[in-house]
C-alpha cells in the first residue's frame, strides 16, 4: 500500500503552469501544421489546375469571416505576378459559386473593371472543387483564384470615418456595378441558402432567440447574451413592422446585389476608390436593400458621442452621386425611385436586423469569440435601429432633397 498525499498549492501551480505550457506549445504546433496544409494545398490547387506558373509566396489576407484569402505570386516564364487566392470554408453549393463567378464576369463583360474576375482552370472552369479529410472531418471545398486588386484597404464596417471624396467614389462605383449587372440573367442560380430580405425577414425573430436558447444550452451566459434576450421582443416587434406591400414590391427593381457593402470591402488609392471586392454573398434581391445597406454602413457612426446616429448629410451626398453616376452611364437603370424613397427607412431597419442576424450567427458559430466584441458591435446595432425609428421625419425629408 501507499499513501496518497494532498498536493499543496504551489504543487498545484506547478502542475498549472506546465499544463499551460504544453497546450501552448500543442496550439502552436497546431497552427503550424495547418500552415504547412493549407500552403501546400495552394500550391497543389493553382500549379495542378490553372496554367500560371509556379507559386513561389504565398501570404494570407486576413479579416474573412466564411472564407481563407491569400495573395499568391506565381512566376511564369521570368515573369512575377500577384493574384488573389480564395478558399471557400462556409459549405457552399455549386450554383452559389457559380452565380458569383459568373456575375463578376458579366460586370467586366459590360465594361466594370473595378473588381477582380476568377480566373479559368486549364478545363476552362473559374473554380476548382477538393474533397478534404475523411469520416467525420470530410468536407467538400471550392478554391478560385482572381485577378489581385491593387490598393489599400483602410476602412472595415466599424471604422468608416473616411473623405467625402472616398465616400463619393464608392457611390459611383456601387451605380457603375448595378448598371453593368442590371441585365443578368441568373438562369436559376440564386443564393439557395438566404432567401431575398423581405422572406429573411419573417424568419430572423426565430432565429434570434433560436441563437439565445442555443447559447444558454451550451452554457454561455455573458454581457452579449444577456443583452440580446433583452432585445428579442424589440426585434420581433421592429421586424413584424417591415413590410412592403405586393403592389408597390413590383415596382422596385430587382438586381444582383454585392449584398455586403461596407467600406471594408472597398479598395483606396489615397482617398481615391479603385475597386470593390468580396461577392460570396452576392444574390438576386431588390436594389432598395443594397443601397440602404451601404448608407447604413457607410454612415452609422460608431464615434462615442455620436453612436448609432446615421449622418444623413453625408447619406444625402451619397444617394445623389449614386443617382448621377446612372444618369451620366445613361443607365436603363433608373435611379432611386418615389416608391424606394417611400420604404427607405424601412430597408434602412432591413439592413440594421440583417447586420444584427450576422452577429448573432457568427458567435453561434464560434462561442469561443470575444463576447465584449460581439456586444459591442450589438449594442451599436441596436442603438442604429432605435434612432432610425426616431428619426424617420429626418429621413424622408432628406430623400425629398434628392
């Protein structure tokens, strides 16, 4: 027989210390090992599939939250150049990838050479689809590789202090995108996994406290979860509100959408804008929800004294430039519409749940996120949806300037 002792604490620290060490080091083996994958699998993907040389860096652009970015140089007959690799993360089915891919060439089609185009394979395809792993970690993966947009990328959707010239340059981009798409014809390869906003809509009250009870039963209980079960009944009560009636729907054009603007996803040279990028979640939906997206993320201020408040000058300047940027392309696109200006502030609140309902999905799908960050961002979007509510008066009146 032999007796067991109790450890005493500083034994006990002792043991915390090495175990915290070994995960350390576990974790940063981990990590290399997944570099070592996911580079290898980029030089196999480009130097097996497309006929662009030999990948010779490769450097990962970060700030995805569906989908790993690199820029990649290949070299090619002496020759260096820069292209941008994607690899899909999210599950994805085909059609989605190919709306995407065959939108961005449509655009440059039409003359838009302000976001980049995939490039094809030697089988002439603008992707190439992998399978990954086994059993249980089996997973299908679609990788593409574009053209590489130069420029610089100061801006994400919380920090969208910026130039009234850049701010001017992504209105005319924004026109110059939907005039050059207006005419796409999706052949029936919509974004199969969200329906247009106006559906999306009914199902987000559900989904939000769907999130909540899944929160709970994983036994996460923090400052975002708290403040999202105080918001539920508001939500619900805003949402049920956002309604456009069937006769005036039919007269709000419907095109392909970005269906994410915000300054992030928009490249600067200075202040001068040069391009637009990230179409993952690109779709067919009513133009009215992608303009008021990017006034509300262009123009929520996230600033301490001002949080939540929309600067409907900058809004104003904004929707103008939009407005004659279609008129000077002598676009068979119209711009903002009597009938979009009347359901504006509606599908400004469209947007606000539709940024609240990607918050909320995003720590579902990582709860082991930074929740203080997820609040903040919360808490933003909360305080956007109430001032437009007050400020609807404002709002139109600003529209009526147009």
């Amino acid at each position: 027989m032999k007796e067991i002792h109790a450890l005493d604490s500083n034994s006990i620290l002792k043991l915390y210390i090495s175990q915290k060490s070994l995960h350390k080091k576990l974790r940063d083996e981990i990590e290399r090992v997944e570099n070592h994958f996911i580079s290898q699998q980029i030089r196999e993907v480009v130097e097996e599939n497309y006929d662009l040389g030999k990948v010779v860096e490769i450097f990962e652009i970060f700030g995805g939250y569906t989908s790993r970015a690199f820029r990649i140089a290949l070299e090619k007959d002496g020759q260096r150049k820069d292209w941008f690799f994607r690899k899909y993360m999210k599950p994805k089915p085909e059609a989605e990838v190919l709306f995407e891919h065959d939108l961005l060439l449509h655009a440059r089609h039409n003359g838009f050479k302000m976001s980049a185009v995939p490039i094809p394979t030697v089988e002439g395809k603008t992707y190439v689809s992998k399978i990954q792993g086994e059993d249980d970690y089996r997973r299908q993966h679609y990788f593409t590789v574009y053209e590489f947009l130069e420029g610089e990328e100061p801006y994400d959707w919380d920090v969208n202090e910026m130039p009234r010239s850049s701010y001017l340059g992504i209105a005319k981009i924004v026109a110059e995108f939907h005039h050059s798409v207006f005419d796409f014809d999706p052949e029936g390869r919509l974004n199969s996994t969200e329906p247009p906003i106006l559906d999306f809509i009914k199902e987000l009250p559900d989904k939000f406290r769907f999130y909540w009870e899944e929160y709970g039963k994983a036994g996460i209980k923090n400052c975002f979860t708290d403040y999202l079960q105080s918001q539920l009944d508001y939500l619900e009560d805003i949402a049920g509100k956002l309604i456009i009636y069937d006769a005036d729907l039919r007269q709000l054009p419907v095109i392909p959408i970005q269906c994410d603007l915000h300054p992030g996803n928009f490249k600067f040279t200075g202040d001068e804008c040069t391009g637009v990028f990230d179409f993952e979640a690109a779709k067919m939906d009513i133009r009215l929800f992608e303009v008021a997206l990017g006034v509300f993320n262009c123009f929520s201020s996230w600033l301490t004294n001002t949080a939540g408040i929309i600067y409907l000058d900058r809004a104003e300047e904004f929707l103008r430039a939009y407005n004659e940027k279609l008129l000077e392309l002598k676009s068979d696109l119209f711009p903002l519409s009597d009938m979009e200006k009347k359901y504006f502030c509606e599908a400004l609140q469209l947007s606000n749940i539709y940024m609240v309902q990607w918050c909320t999905r995003v720590y579902h799908t990582d709860m082991t996120k930074d929740h203080y960050e997820y609040f903040y961002y919360l808490q933003h979007l909360m305080r956007s949806i109430h001032w437009v509510e007050e400020n609807r008066d404002d709002i139109l009146a600003m529209l009526n300037r147009l």
